[in-house]
C-alpha cells in the first residue's frame, strides 16, 4: 500500500469517529436541555399524558399492561377476540376491493 491510499483510509476512519462523536454529543444535548419535549413535528411523538389517556379511553377494548395472566383473563381475551374473528368472517371475498371501499370502511365522500 502507498502512502496516498494510507492517508486516504486514515482520513476516513477519522472522518467517520468525529462524525459519531458530534453526532452523539448533539443528541445527548437535545435530551438534557429538554428541547426534545418540545419537538412536536410529527403527529404522536412523544405525546402528552392527556393524551395517551384520551386514546386509551376511545379504544373500544383495552387489557391492563401489568396485570396478571389469570383465567378470567384469558377467556375475556379470548371472548373478544371471537368477536373480531366473526366480524373478519362475516367478509364475502376478502381479496375482493370492496373490503377496501370507502362505504365498506365507512368513509363518507365529502367532495360530493
């Protein structure tokens, strides 16, 4: 090997470690200084506490994140995922497009 083509690997090498280095430091800065919080650029991202409590009480059915596997949970598990089943069977031809539809998924035309 040359002495260019030695250079040219240790300029890339170096180039790359200061590359994560700036890049670690710059985000460990935006955690610290709180500016993360307030990056509010995309829908969902990092929501507030009203929020995730707001959509957790408009799903139709929720388990509790820490509670136990017990048998009544199962079968209440087990109850409501027989409902949905049923609903996916109730489908004439699934790979059809109407499942896609927009009456099918109850999406009213507002430009009509």
């Amino acid at each position: 090997m040359n002495k260019g083509g030695r250079n040219l690997i240790i300029l890339g090498i170096s180039a790359t470690i200061i590359a994560v280095l700036t890049t670690a430091i710059s985000l460990i800065v935006y955690d610290a200084s709180g500016d993360i919080y307030l990056d509010r650029s995309r829908p969902g991202f990092l929501p507030e506490k009203e929020e995730i409590e707001e959509e957790q009480q408009r799903d139709d059915y929720a388990f509790s994140e820490d509670g136990n596997l017990t048998t009544e949970v199962l079968d209440e598990f087990l109850e409501e995922y027989e409902k949905v089943i049923d609903l996916v069977e109730k489908i004439e031809n699934p790979f059809s497009e109407k499942p896609l539809s927009d009456d099918y998924l109850g999406i009213s035309n507002a430009a009509e």
